[in-house]
C-alpha cells in the first residue's frame, strides 16, 4: 500500500537532513554510483529530460494504481524511454522484496495484481458474501491489499460502476469472543495490523476494543 503523505515527507525530511550534515559522503556516493552505473543514469537521465519536455507523461502505478511518488522502472536500461511507471514501494518491491516490511513468506501481495483480477475482486466485495480474507486467499495477497481496493486507496482509477460496501458502518456489534481474541493477541505481543489480520477485521475494530471503544 502506498506510503501516506506525512510518512513521504518525513522519509524525504530525513534524505534532506542526512545529504546536509554529510555533504561530502553524499557526493562521493553519488560518484561512485555513476562510475558504477553508467547506462542506469544515462536511461534515468533521459526519462527525466523527456518527462520535462513532454515526450513521456507519468502514469498511475502499473502495479497498485496509485499516482503518489512515481518513478520510471526499466526492464532494459539500452530503452531507456520504455518504462513501466511504478510508485516508490512497489519499485522496491519489484528490486528488493526481501525489503518490503509488509511481505510475509515472500508473498509480494500488490504487484500480483492487474486491472483485470482487480475488477473481479471488486465484483467480489460488490456481493458481500465473501470476507476480506477470503477474498485475499483466492488471489494469493494479504486482507490489507483487499481492504485498500475495496476503500478506494488503490486501483481508484478504475471505474466500473459497482457498489462497495466499505468501513465497517453498519456492521453487528464484536462479540465478546471476538473481543477477548483481540486482547489475547495483543498479550502476545501482537501488533493492530497482525491482529487484524489473524482475526479477519478492521484495524479500527482492533483499536476500538483496545481503547474500550466497542
């Protein structure tokens, strides 16, 4: 899912800081990368001289649909003017997984996805019959991902005029067995996020029975 606008500017705030206080360290690394990686910056190069001109317009991330800190991800730095647009996290993604907090057992979860899988999730959701996390085995990703389709945080470009169900307005009140899961697994050490995740409910359920809220 990709970062909010407050974590991005922290994360850049911090990049901004680092290069400040260590200006030389900076421009070496910088050197070397180029020495290293010379076709790499000449194809990165051009997609920024052919972005500022014109020639190529970003587009949403190919891999979640989000149009936040996208960047240009080549398949073949000698093309350097074919892309696939991708946004930060799931550049990462797509290079370094192993990096990817959210990934479990190499589940790579978002870029599994495309505009046609995406379609039959939502038509999924649209009936109300299935569960997140139903959902989420059947296409091989996390209920976090399934969660961010049906709430409108990824893939929002697509338009097929189905009606969602979305927050959990409406939904029956927790039980108190679900409530006493909740707090076993807080005892355990476990996080809202894997709480959520192991019990198949929001991560706004989880806070309101931690913070007495049911």
């Amino acid at each position: 899912m990709p970062e909010s606008s407050e974590a991005r500017e922290r994360r850049l705030s911090r990049a901004r800081e680092w290069k400040r206080r260590h200006a030389d360290k900076h421009a070496a690394n910088v050197r070397e990368y180029r020495r290293k990686y010379p076709q790499k910056v000449k194809a990165q190069n051009a997609v920024a001289y052919a972005v500022s001109n014109g020639t190529l317009v970003k587009g949403p991330c190919e891999s979640c649909g989000t149009t936040q800190d996208i960047c240009a991800h080549h398949s073949d730095y000698l093309k350097p003017l074919e892309v696939e647009w991708l946004c930060r996290p799931c550049h990462i993604r797509h290079h370094k997984p192993q990096l990817w907090r959210g990934v479990r057992g190499g589940n790579t979860s978002v870029s599994k996805l495309n505009q046609e899988s995406v379609i039959r999730i939502r038509k999924l959701l649209s009936t109300g019959l299935l569960t997140n996390k139903e959902i989420s085995k059947i296409f091989d990703v996390t209920p976090e991902n399934i969660s961010a389709i049906r709430d409108g945080k990824t893939w929002k470009y697509i338009e097929d005029g189905l009606t969602i169900p979305r927050g959990i307005r409406g939904a029956p009140a927790l039980s108190s067995e679900l409530i006493e899961q909740v707090r076993q697994l807080t005892e355990k050490g476990y996080t809202q996020a894997e709480t959520s995740r192991e019990l198949d409910i929001s991560t706004a359920s989880v806070s309101r029975i931690l913070h007495g809220r049911k």
